[in-house]
C-alpha cells in the first residue's frame, strides 16, 4: 500500500489537527496505511519552538530585560501582535530539521509518513509561509487542511484547556490575544480558489491538497476516521494523477 512522504497539517488553532493524529496513534500499521495512506509516521510541530522563546522571555525578564517576543495570558504565553517575523523563523526551523532529520535519511520514507503541522493566519498567511519551504520538502508534500470557522476555533481554543486535558497530547492554548491578532482571517479559502481538492501552486511546485470541513466537532474515534478516510484517500488519488 502506497504512503503519503510529507502531510502538511494546515488549519486554525484547535480545528482538530492534534485530535485527528491522536485518533491515528489508536490505529495499527496496517489500518492506517489501508483507511489514510499514512505509513509509521512523526509529528513535528513548530509551537514547541515558539514555546522555547517565550520561555526564553522569562529570562530575559529575571535579568530585568523586557520580554523580546511574548506576553503572559495568566499561567499561558502567547506570541507579541508585532512579532509576527517569528512565523518566518520557524519554516527555516522546518527546512532546517527535515533535511537533517528526514530528507537526508535513505530508510525513512520506505515506509513513514511525516506530518508537517503548523497555523498561520491573516491576509497573507499560508501564501506567505508555504512557498518557504524547501523544495526537498515540497516535491513529497501533500496538505491536508482542517477547516473549522473562527468561532469554532475559539471555542475549542478555550475548551480543550480544561484541567483534565493539561497533561495530555492537546494540552497548549493559543491565548486570546494570539487568535485575535493573527487567525480571525486565514488566506487558504483565497489560496485554493474555495475548492475542497486539487492542485496548488508552491513556489513553482503543484502540490496536491484537500480540505476536511472539522464541523461539528467529533471526538468518537471511529467517526473520526470516517470523517478523514475519505479525504486521504482522494488526497492519494491526486498523487497518482
């Protein structure tokens, strides 16, 4: 069974991307390459990078500095509504990571599948931020989108904080000043022309892609996996056009 290089996971904060990998994590090898296409996969995420500079904050507070790129939302950090240049830090992060993780590695795509997960929003966002990629990248890319509204966003954004969850796989929360500053518009419905598939243009390179329209909300895992089954396997059919 054939299986997908690189998954661009693309959406608003909390549209389902963490839910939708959780929910393959309970699947064997063989029902996730046969339902998604996907082979043993890896996650990498650029908020643990946006996490260690707000962290990196911290410090510079404790030597009587002004935080550089961050602010405090009570116990929660979230990116400065003028610190939007660190968006375009962390796809050099990406390009720099999979090549000497990943592209370098002979074995991995034998059989794996690497999720590429990140958000960006505004007039610009993902116009911006995919032609950055690298070509490497790119040329075994797929983009599977998790569309959910604004609204929605922003209440998952806040509901999936609860207490019970802070110790699990959707523990983080982009804080309110976060969401308001830079996912209310998200250019990706201007960037595929409001189609739910088909090919995009990146940097000169057409990169497959489909939308999963992520509402309502679904938790059930078995729902999940028929709400995204179907739109892996045509994301495959457009690989093999």
């Amino acid at each position: 069974m054939k299986t997908f290089d690189n998954i661009l996971l693309l959406g608003r904060p909390a549209s389902g991307k963490s839910e939708f990998i959780d929910c393959l994590k309970k699947l064997s090898d063989d029902d996730r390459s046969k339902l998604f296409h996907i082979g043993k996969f890896e996650e990498i995420d650029d908020f643990p990078w946006f996490w260690e500079k707000f962290l990196e904050d911290n410090l510079w507070e404790e030597v009587g500095q002004e935080r550089l790129f961050s602010h405090r939302e009570g116990n929660n950090y979230g990116m400065n509504e003028d610190s939007g240049k660190l968006f375009d830090l962390m796809l050099v992060k990406f390009n720099q990571v999979i090549a000497e993780k990943y592209l370098s590695d002979d074995n991995f795509y034998n059989d794996g599948t690497l999720f590429i997960e990140f958000s960006r929003g505004g007039h610009g966002g993902y116009s911006n931020a995919l032609p950055r990629l690298s070509k490497g990248i790119l040329e075994r890319a797929a983009i599977l989108y998790v569309d959910v509204s604004f609204e929605e966003s922003w209440r998952k954004n806040n509901a999936r904080y609860e207490e019970k969850k802070k110790h699990s796989i959707l523990a983080h929360k982009a804080t309110d000043r976060v969401v308001n500053a830079f996912y209310k518009e998200d250019d990706w419905q201007k960037m595929t022309g409001g189609d739910d598939s088909g090919l995009i243009d990146v940097a000169g390179i057409e990169v497959p892609f489909v939308t999963v329209m992520n509402e309502p909300e679904i938790i059930d895992h078995n729902a999940l996996a028929e709400r995204y089954s179907p739109a892996l396997i045509k994301l495959m059919q457009l690989i093999n056009k």
